[in-house]
C-alpha cells in the first residue's frame, strides 16, 4: 500500500520533535505536558506509517491525523511559550 506524502514527510519531523522534546525537559524551559505532547505526536507518525504498511485498516489513518493534530498544538504551545518570554505582562505584582 503506498503512504501519502504527509507520512514521508513525518519521518524528518519526527526527530525534531523528539529532539525539542528533548531539550525543553533537560532545560526545564517546556512544561511536561508540552513534552509529552511532542512524544506522543513523535510516536504517532511511524506508528502510522508501520500499521498502514502492516494492516489495510482505518487506524493507521486515524493515528497519523492524531499524530499531525498533536504536533499542531505542540508547535503553538512552543510558540506561545517563546512569545511569553519575550512580551512579559505589563501587570507587575507589588511587592
């Protein structure tokens, strides 16, 4: 059965999730659930490729579009966290 082109796209993706993933956990810059999203969404990708080539069933196309889905709100999870750092809140707490 031949892939779609986003699963041979999602073999070059996939390190660097894992690799942001990684990196945000040793830095402690990402919060846990932002990692766990990137290695689930890492997983996913080859899982789906492996099961479409393995089996003829929906999953494997179930899994892939759940795989890209978690990649999207992992990519703006980061965004949002890079944005954060650089637009502090204007609201400062008296102290």
């Amino acid at each position: 059965m031949k892939n779609s082109g986003w699963e041979r796209v999602s073999f070059g993706v996939d390190p660097h999730l894992l690799a942001r993933s990684v990196l945000g956990t040793c830095t402690a810059t990402l919060q846990s659930w932002v990692v766990g999203v990137g290695v689930v969404s890492a997983v996913g990708f080859p899982g789906s490729a492996v099961l479409r080539a393995t089996a003829s069933s929906d999953a494997s196309i179930a899994m892939g579009v759940a795989g890209l889905a978690l990649s999207c709100v992992g990519i703006l999870a980061v965004s949002y966290r890079m944005w954060s750092d650089l637009h502090p809140s204007p609201i400062v707490a008296a102290t």
